[in-house]
C-alpha cells in the first residue's frame, strides 16, 4: 500500500514539474520529457507492473489536462514502461549507463508512436523534419535529464516503495 | 491458508495486467471520439488536486526571478540612468512625430470599424501556470476557470492579438489551445479586401513565428505581403474582429484558383505569461 501511494506521489510530482519547472529550461523551445525517464526508470527498477502503471497514470495526467483524445497518452505512456519493464531481470539497476540507452529507445519509440498515431494520420509527411526538429533533440535533452534524475528515484525507490525483487526473479541466479 | 492473509493481493500475470489495461484505455479512447462520453468531471477531480500545486509553483518562482532580478537592478539602474538621459532627447522628437501618427492612427481605425468592437469585449485577465508536457503540441493551463466566468470556446489573446481559444474548463483553470498549435485552424480575413480564408498552425513553421493559411480566394491579386489578418465574420468559434497578423508570403495553387501562404504573428508565444480571455462566446452574439 505504502510503495503504491509513493509511486503515486512521484508520477504527480514528477507531472507537475514536467508542465511548469521543465518548460522554463527548454533550449530551443525543445524541453525534455521527464516522464518516460520515470517511465523507465520505474520499469528498470520494479519489472514490467511497476513501468506499466507508473506509464498508465503520468499518461492519464497528460490525458486529462492537455490531451485531445483522452486515453492516448495512458496507452503510449503504458506501453513504453511496459516494455522497459523487460530489462528488469535482464540488468542490475545500480548502472546509469542502462537507464541512460534505454530512456533513448524509449523517447523515440514515444515520439515516432505521437508522430505517427497523430500527425501521419492528419497528413503531415515530413518525417525528415520532424525527426531533426524535435525528435532527435529531445531525445538527447532527455538522456541527459534522466542522468541527473536517475539516481534520485532510485533513492526514492529504495526509500519508499522497497523492492519487489526477488531472487526467482533473476535470470542469473541458478535455481 | 489464504483466508489467514493479512493482506488481500491480487495476482495477475504482467501480461494480462496489460491487455486488461490497454482494453480500459482503448474503450476510453473509443468511448469519447464515438460516444462523445464527456471527461468534465475527472477532469474538475483531477484540478482540483493538480492546479493549486502549479499555482503555488508558479507563484514561488515569481518570487525567486523578482530576487534575482532586484539583484540586478541596482547596477542595471546607474547604467540606465546615463542611457535614459540620452534617450529623453531623441524621444522628445520622436514624440512630435508620434502624435501626428495617432491622428492618423484614430482615423484609420474609425476606418475599418473593427477595433472599436475589441475593446468592447468583456475580458478577464489570467496568467499562464503550466504548458504542454510535450514538444508536438502548443497548450497551456491558465489560473482562472468557470468560477471567473470563463467557458469553452472563449477566445484568448494577449496585448497584440489572437493567442488562441479554450477547450477544457474546470472551476479554476482552463486550457487554452493556441493558435499555432498544429491542429488548430482559425477562419480569417483580411481587412481590405474582407476575403475569407482559413489559417492553420503548422508545427514546420512554429520557429518562424508564422502560420499557414489556405482557400484564400482572390482573383484580382489585391492580397499582397504586409496585409492585415483578423478573424473573420463568419467564424465559428472566433469573435469577429482579432488580430491574428501580417500576410508573409501567398502562393497560387496549381488549380489557379485559390492561393496559400503565410502569416507573421505578432505575438512571441514562447515568452508569453499574461493573457486576456474574452468571456464572451461567438455564439452568444448571434442569439
């Protein structure tokens, strides 16, 4: 109960500084998305469940206050955490260089998932520029940001939540 | 023996846990484009836990730039004074030129009759608390909602022209999609020739400061670069008579009848805080 209501606290808060603190160091007017690096570092951290719902509620956010079809983000935002959930047993969590990759496949997968699901679909073709504009920038902006953030929700992890690791989990541990 | 849990858990593979997930947020998704099922009330829900938050965020960092802008000021101070000396002689003639503009000026708007009609809107005034968590689109939140009189499809702008117009409202706040986000489109006119047009945001063109617009009909080629652009009479959403900006470039189609191009806005939308919601719907004037 306790690890769900802080996995709650750090979506909401993580929200509400990704809509007002993030916008304000935007370089180019391009800002990083703290979202997928929670996303991911919540399934790195906690397996497949933990990336899924902390993605399914930063998603339900986005959906109520900036979305134009409510339950889109919940999906993509889901999807990514799910999958970055899989690296879960696959990496020990303590590398920052894992997080690191994974929040760049995972923002791009995020953007070309918005990229095709709303702006293909309306007509707009020009992949190219998209990809070079915002795209890309933001793909580095927010590997750079989950450097910086990564530890902190590991403390924050380790703190509040505990862990749901267990040893049958891993791959590497002979049974 | 599972009764003598403490705890109730429920298991559930991660994989069924995430079709189960995928069908609520399909069904959302399908149950608001099809059924048109309002999100009003999670949204009032969710408001009220989010928004004073983001005011409060806002407020603090007010505070903190007005810190570090005192800082700065008692040096920029000295500095200005000189400056400003020397300024006041050249803006003593700039001054005699300028009221013979706002002659001109007067006479001008007289002359087109719209502007009159934009300061008789009611308006209130709001300040933007948070924007758009992403890159593709352009909206943000602003700290004055129904409690302040303001409504869906209210128009916003900002000191010089149309910034946008707002499409979800709870009891203190309202999100406000401006008008170069990508899926906006804004009927307009220009004020000469009072030609109808449609203008779209374009995400291609957003670090030009420009918009797109298109169907423009004009024969006779009187719509130049440098044409004023406001909102159109027979627009929908938009009262009649808003600056949106300056014709940029136009285009004749290959089908030789209607034209393309683009417009300037006037307004820096990155570095926009203040605005003023008209609390008046386009609707209502034509009741």
């Amino acid at each position: 109960m306790k690890s769900k209501i802080a996995m709650l606290l750090t979506v909401l808060i993580c929200f509400l500084l990704q809509c007002t603190l993030i916008s304000r160091i935007s370089v180019g007017s391009i800002k990083p998305n703290l979202l997928i690096t929670l996303c991911v570092s919540m399934g790195l951290m906690r397996g497949r469940k933990g990336g899924l719902w902390a993605g399914f509620f930063s998603g339900i956010l986005v959906d109520l206050f900036y979305g134009s079809v409510f339950g889109f983000y919940a999906f993509v935002y889901m999807y990514t955490g799910y999958l970055c959930g899989y690296a879960h047993r696959a990496f020990y969590d303590d590398d920052l260089k894992v997080p690191m990759a994974l929040s760049a496949v995972a923002d791009l997968a995020y953007n070309l998932a918005v990229y095709g699901l709303q702006f293909l679909l309306r007509g707009r073709l020009s992949l190219s520029v998209y990809l070079m504009r915002i795209i890309l920038p933001e793909m580095f902006y927010t590997v750079g940001l989950t450097f910086l953030v990564y530890r902190p929700l590991r403390a924050i992890n380790y703190r509040f939540m505990g862990t749901p690791w267990k040893e049958s989990d891993s791959i590497w541990v002979v049974k | 023996m599972k009764k003598n849990r403490p705890q109730f858990r429920i298991n559930i593979k991660s994989r069924h846990l995430l079709g189960l997930m995928s069908v609520i947020c399909i069904s959302a998704m399908v149950s608001v484009l099809a059924a048109g099922v309002s999100t009003q009330p999670l949204q009032e829900i969710a408001g009220r836990v989010i928004v004073p938050f983001e005011k409060a965020i806002g407020r603090m960092s007010d505070v903190l730039t007005a810190i570090q802008e005192r800082m700065q000021e008692k040096e920029a101070l000295l500095l200005e004074i000189e400056e400003l000396r020397a300024e006041l002689d050249s803006l003593t003639t700039q001054n005699n030129k300028l009221i013979q503009d706002q002659e001109e000026l007067t006479r001008l708007r007289t002359l087109f009759d719209l502007n009159e009609e934009y300061d008789n809107y009611p308006k209130v005034a709001a300040q933007i608390i948070s924007k758009d968590p992403g890159n593709w689109y352009d909206t943000f939140m602003i700290n004055k909602g129904s409690a302040d009189g303001i409504r869906v499809n209210n128009n916003v702008i900002a000191g010089r022209g149309l910034v946008g117009i707002v499409t979800d409202v709870g009891t203190n706040w309202a999100s406000v999609r401006s008008i170069i986000d990508d899926s906006s489109s804004v009927s307009a006119m220009t004020v000469t020739s009072q030609d109808n047009f449609v203008v779209h945001g374009d995400l291609e063109l957003i670090d030009e400061g420009k918009l797109r617009f298109e169907q423009l009909y004009d024969l006779e080629g009187v719509v130049t670069a440098g044409e004023r652009v406001v909102t159109s009479n027979i627009s929908e959403n938009y009262v009649q008579g808003l600056f949106i900006g300056y014709i940029n470039q136009v285009k004749q189609d290959s089908n030789n009848l209607t034209k393309t191009g683009t417009i300037v806005t006037p307004i820096d939308f990155s570095h926009l805080k203040d605005v003023l919601v008209i609390t008046v719907n386009k609707q209502d004037s034509m009741e």
